[in-house]
C-alpha cells in the first residue's frame, strides 16, 4: 500500500503533463500555414522554414493567413508538441516537405559545419580571420550569408566541453583547435619536404618554395629560411608536439653551439690522427673516413686562434681538455700604462 500511494501522484502528474500538450488539429493546421507562408516568404534568402522559438505575431497583411493574423504563436511550444508525438502525422508530412526546422540546436549546428565546408572548399584550410562574415555569394548556402563566422570559430575553442558526435563532425572536417600551432607544423612540414628533396635543411638566405609540381601547392611561395629563423627565436613558446616534430627532422635549434661541437670534433680528431693538436693555419679538414663528416672542409687551422680567445668558462675547460693552450687575456691599455708607470 505504501508503494501505490508513492506512484499514484506521478502517475497523475505525468498524465496531466502530458493532456497539457495536446493541440486541437484546427490549431496545429493553423500552425503549419504560417510555416508554410513564412516558407514562401523568406525563400530567396533561406532553404528552410526556420521559425524563431520566440513569440511571433503575424502582421495583420498579405500573405498571412486571415484567421492567423494579429495572433502571437509559440513554436518552441509547437515543437514540444512535436517532441511529445502529438501531432498529427500528415502536419508532420506537410511541414517536412517544406524543410521545417524542428530541432533549432541541430540546425544551427548544421549550418555552422556547411559553412566550414564551404569555407574550406574555398580557402583550403579552416583558418578562419577572427572577422570574417560570411558575404552573400553562391560560394555559400544562403542560409549562412552573414554569420559571423570567425566568431563561430573563437566561440568553439573557448568551449569546455563538446558532445562526442561534434568533436567527430569537426574533426571530419579538418577544424583547427590551435591555429598558431597549425601554423608552425605547416611550416615544419614544409621543412620536412624540403629535406626529402634535398636531403638537408642548409637552406639559403631569401630562400621561397617555387610554384612547381615539385612542391605541393599549400608551401608555394613560403619563406623557409624565414621560418627556421622564427622557429628558433620562438623555440620556447612552441608546444611540445611541434617541438618533437621538429626534432623528428635533425633540426639545428642552436647552429652556433653545433659550430662550436664541429670545431671540438675537429680538434679531436686532427689529435687522434696526428699525435699533437699544433695546428696549421692554413689546414682545412679532407674529406676522409677519419674525420666526421660533419667536419669536412672545415678551416679549423683559421678558426682556432679565435677559439684560444674564448672567455666562457666551459668551453675553456673543453679546449684545454683537448691540449689547446689558451690566450693570455690582453689587459686593457689604460691599465698597461698604470702598470708600466709602476714600475
């Protein structure tokens, strides 16, 4: 007994939940001639009858219906009516033909996925500009014209939190959660593809990518030696997935320090394979198997009078490691003189 008197009071508020939906088949008609008129009104600027969920009051003109004019219509409610499976089957049918939106959520939703699309077909990526709308061209469907789809953009990355099936709807697409990190793995890509034609990444001053079908199309005209510059500068707010990808191609992040391991190995080497390190000036590393590759052709008999010189504490220990003696520090001129004087 207890458990009746538990369910009964639901039992009857659902029953009466449900009674308060009903909408006589007059009204529901009634209903579905606005959309229909709303339809024929708006189509050269929308291929759906998309009604607000706000009141509406029909102007009392042509070509409302007459028994529908200066009357206010809820179609949030009329779609709660829908959801609830209350209305008659053939409104239904009549409201489908015409593109009746009855889930406005999922439309909007729709909407934003084909402008990316077009967006995309148009520009090759989804790099949205933060202001760009979208213009009144037969490029998009014309139910987009005008959204602002650069905040559309903006608006989903700041999102916490998406459903599982919109995550799966942009990543069809191609959407880009962080456009600067997209930016720098085009960039490494394109490093990457150079590599593979040349096979390093010693590239040239002013170097741009040609416009040729060596070349995939998205690189042409970019400015590799500009981007390896930008990498390094920015190496510190790069993200650890760009990093690794750059890594991945042997990349130099610190070319001066590299220089200054050649030079070491030179040394090195040049002791190993001649029992002293009393370098000539005029020696230039062979290109031999007893020496590193990485080597060859280096003036190491030139740059070692510069590498005596250096004043940082590590690389002394490494050159006198190596048996380099280093230069005596030159005191400055003024301090010579007081010295001298006494004297």
């Amino acid at each position: 007994m207890f458990t009746s008197l538990i369910h009964r009071p639901r039992f009857v508020a659902i029953s009466r939940s449900l009674s308060s939906y009903k909408m006589p088949p007059s009204l529901q008609e009634m209903y579905a001639n606005v959309a229909i008129t709303w339809r024929e009104v708006h189509r050269d600027t929308s291929d759906y009858a998309y009604l607000p969920n706000s009141a509406l009051i029909i102007p009392n003109e042509d070509p409302w219906p007459e028994d529908a004019r200066g009357r206010k219509f809820s179609f949030s409610y009329f779609r709660v009516v829908y959801r609830k499976n209350l209305l008659e089957p053939s409104i239904v049918d009549t409201l489908n033909r015409i593109n009746f939106v009855w889930n406005v959520r999922d439309h909007n939703w729709q909407l934003h996925l084909h402008a990316f699309k077009a967006f995309k077909l148009l520009h090759g990526d989804l790099l949205v500009p933060a202001n760009y709308i979208i213009p009144q061209s037969e490029n998009y469907p014309k139910d987009v014209w005008g959204m602002k789809l650069g905040y559309v953009v903006d608006n989903l990355r700041r999102r916490p939190a998406l459903a599982a099936s919109q995550q799966d709807d942009l990543k069809q697409i191609g959407f880009i959660w962080d456009h600067l990190e997209y930016i720098w793995l085009k960039k490494v890509a394109a490093l990457a593809h150079y590599k593979k034609l040349h096979g390093n990444l010693d590239i040239v001053k002013g170097y741009r990518v040609p416009y040729d079908e060596s070349w995939p199309a998205e690189f042409h005209g970019m400015r590799l030696q500009q981007a390896i510059e930008y990498l390094r500068f920015r190496k510190n707010e790069l993200s650890d997935k760009v990093k690794d990808a750059v890594d991945a191609l042997g990349f130099t992040w610190d070319p001066w320090q590299t220089s200054w391991e050649n030079k070491l190995g030179a040394i090195e080497a040049y002791r190993i394979n001649y029992g002293h390190v009393k370098i000539p000036r005029k020696f230039v590393v062979p290109a031999s198997d007893d020496w590193p590759q990485d080597t060859w052709g280096l003036k190491i008999g030139e740059y070692l009078p510069y590498m005596r010189a250096e004043t940082r504490l590590d690389r002394m220990a490494q050159l006198e490691a190596l048996g380099i003696s280093l230069a005596k520090p030159r005191l400055p001129k003024e301090l010579r003189q007081l010295l001298s004087n006494s004297d």
